[in-house]
C-alpha cells in the first residue's frame, strides 16, 4: 500500500454491519460517519454507527467524521471515544467540527450556536488531557474537573489521532493547535493546498511538529460508466442533503464523472498534498453498494504503490 489513505462513510443508519465489512473487503482503510442530531432527513450518531461497525470488523480504523463536539460536554466525549477505541483493539480516529449550519440542534441541546467554536476548542484541551494522563483537574469557560480519571484509558498512545474538519480559518487554527490531521469538505485542490501551507505553517508558530501533519480531504463521491449521469447523481444527492441547487458546484466541490474522470480530479487533490482521502457516496441509495465498488475497485488502485 502507498502512502495515501483512502476511506469511505457509511451511507445510512441501518445495515452498517453489513456496509462496513464491505468497505473493508474492498480495501479501504478508513470508515467514517458523520452525526447531526437532526438535520434534512435521516441522521446518523458517530458514536452508536461505529460501535456497531466495529463489532462487524477486524481491520478497518473507524474515523468520525465528525463529532459536533460543541453539542457534548467534553468529559463524555472523552470517556465515549475512549470506550470507542478500547471496544475497537485501538482503531478509533476522533474526527470533530462545530457545526452550526442546522441552529436548532444547537437550540435543542441548549448550546448557543454562537459558542461553537470556543466550547470545541476547550473541549479539544480537555479531551486531550483526559486521554492522556489521570487524575485531571481543570478550571475553564464550560468545563470543571477535579481529579478525573477516563479507565480504561484509550488503547492507543498517547491518543487515538485527532482531525479537525472545516473550511474556514478558525479551523485551520484550530488543527494546527490541538490536531493531527485536516479533513476538509466542499474543498477545490487550490484550496486543500492553501490550507495545508498555512497549516504548517501555524504548527511552526505554535511549537509543533510539521513532519506528523496529516493533511486530508473528504470528497462526496458518485461514479458510474455514464460521466453525465454520475454528475447528476451527485447534484441530485447533494441537492436534497444541504438543500440547496449543486448543479454548478458538482464539478467544483465532488469527485464525479467516469471512473477515469474521476481518477484524474483525484490526482488534483493528491497532487495539492492530501494524504488521506475520504470518498463517501454522493448518489441513490439502490446504487451506493455498486458506487462503493467502483471507488474501491476501478478508482483508488491507481493509487497504490506496489
């Protein structure tokens, strides 16, 4: 295997046993899944989504992708994907954001949507603390500890990873700060570039090592033997998930087309420094398993070395 890491995410809320042994039949090597607690349809909850995928699976590191960190408190969070990672043998990856886009989430968890951002970043400090020592005391904005202790402590050391998605700055500080790795949406290879240098950069500024950064992108993705007809799979399915019209943004923002169209946008992102690369499906429910074989089969071998 090359250096590049390829995941996928689970498509819905049920047969994810049955979806996450497939992903690892076909080689992937990441399972992500995002949550909201509601949204524009049927949501997912990382936590309960990968726990069962875990339990279906040998190999396949499970990824969050994300945790709406702002919407927990911090020591639950903790102690869930501290469960997560020993239930797993250590293949747990904590992938978190902040969200906001769906207010009244945040109004029915009695968070202020305007908080989001500084809960998640005290949160990171908190969590990371919680993993990696014991007997924690703390004093912050939104988070009291007095000598707490997460046992089993997680499997992996010091910590599982860390990811950190967004668009923005705030976000590319944040991953630079608490983080291992960048996982960007809705991202142009110009874009992924940018970030990853003034990521790097940032990391410089706040004393942390460059060389571990692990840049990544998450790429909705809908393939088929018809170009056209993967294109509009893919603004179809990202038209009813953000509703709003993607007919102009497919060739922007996804990775859609043949599987050789595909191929060559995907280089694009490789080429802009991503290591890690998520491609969920963007398309029909009937057609998610074939879609899910020809990323696996036609689409990341061309990027396997040996």
């Amino acid at each position: 295997m090359g250096d590049i890491e390829f995941g996928t995410a689970l498509p819905t809320t049920d047969n994810i046993g049955e979806f996450a042994q497939r992903a690892e039949q076909l080689g992937f090597d990441l399972l992500g899944c995002g949550e909201h607690v509601m949204f524009h349809g049927p949501v997912a909850n990382t936590f309960i989504s990968l726990s069962v995928a875990a339990g279906a699976t040998q190999k396949i590191k499970l990824l969050s992708s994300i945790v709406l960190l702002p919407l927990y408190p911090a020591a639950l969070v903790a102690k869930m994907g501290a469960a997560l990672d020993v239930a797993s043998h250590g293949r747990y990856n904590f992938g978190v954001g902040i969200g906001g886009e769906f207010p009244k989430e945040f109004e029915a968890c009695g968070v202020p949507v305007k908080q989001r951002g500084s809960r998640t970043n005290e949160a990171l400090e908190v969590i990371t603390r919680l993993w990696t020592e014991e007997k924690v005391s703390f004093e912050g904005r939104y988070t009291t500890l007095n000598e707490v202790s997460i046992e089993p402590a997680p499997v992996q050391k010091p910590r599982p990873p860390i990811w950190v998605a967004g668009r923005k700055e705030p976000a590319m500080k944040r991953t630079a700060k608490y983080a291992d790795g960048w996982l960007p949406y809705m991202y142009t290879p110009e874009q992924l570039h940018d970030s990853i240098e003034k990521i790097k950069s940032l990391r410089k500024e706040y004393g942390r090592d460059v060389e571990s950064f692990q840049p990544g992108v998450f790429i909705f993705t809908a393939t088929h033997a018809d170009g056209d007809k993967g294109r509009e799979m893919a603004a179809n399915r990202l038209g009813k998930q953000y509703a709003q019209d993607f007919s102009k943004l497919i060739g922007k923002y996804a990775l859609a087309g043949t599987p050789e169209e595909c191929r060559k946008r995907l280089q694009e992102y490789i080429d802009a420094g991503a290591k890690t690369v998520i491609l969920p499906s963007a398309c029909p429910t009937d057609y998610i398993d074939e879609n899910t074989r020809l990323i696996g089969e036609e689409i990341i071998p061309s990027f396997r070395s040996g």
